[in-house]
C-alpha cells in the first residue's frame, strides 16, 4: 500500500515585501511543513483603531460564546447540523455571534 503525503500549499511561496526583507522559512522534518516566517523589518508602529476595534469585536464574540446557556447551545447544535459551511460547533456558535456584532 503506498503511502500519500500531502504537501504543504507554501512549498513555492517566497516574496518579499521591501528590497531589503529577508525571509526564511522553517520546515518540520517529519512532514516538510512550514512552522515559522522570519520578516527582517517587521512592522513595529502601534496599532491602528481599526485594529483595536477588530480586537475588541473579537473578545466580545468569544465571551458572548462561553456566556450562552444550554438552550441556545442546543438551538445552536439543530442549526448547526443543518448547514455544511463550517466544521466544528464552536467554530459555528462564534461565527453566528460574531455576525450579530456587526
């Protein structure tokens, strides 16, 4: 029986963002997966509102999911059986109230 080893989608991914960025990819040895980027000039200004307001949006949403009771948990896992779009139930649940913050 062969044995199939999907590779990795950055096997021949290499760019640069400025003349000077050197960029370095590390790879497990078990699976040539890509673990980690080194940019040499990253970005190191603050962040932006826009990201501070992504970030707060987030929280809320993660928060909103561990607030649920167990009847929105269940009416959440009836809908959840019905749709093919995501994968896990969380996944799902965080979708769904993060959508209600927008």
């Amino acid at each position: 029986m062969a044995l199939i080893k999907p590779s990795t989608p950055f096997d021949t991914v290499q760019r640069k963002f400025a003349k000077t960025d050197e960029i370095h990819f590390r790879n497990r040895k078990a699976d040539n997966a890509t673990i980690s980027v080194r940019v040499k000039h990253p970005y190191d200004g603050g962040n932006s509102a826009n990201q501070i307001a992504q970030r707060a949006k987030f929280t809320s949403a993660k928060s909103a999911v561990q607030a649920l009771t167990s009847e929105q948990k269940a009416a959440y896992e009836v809908a959840f059986k019905k749709q093919k779009k995501y994968i896990t139930l969380y996944g799902y649940m965080f979708a769904m109230e993060y959508a209600k913050l927008a």
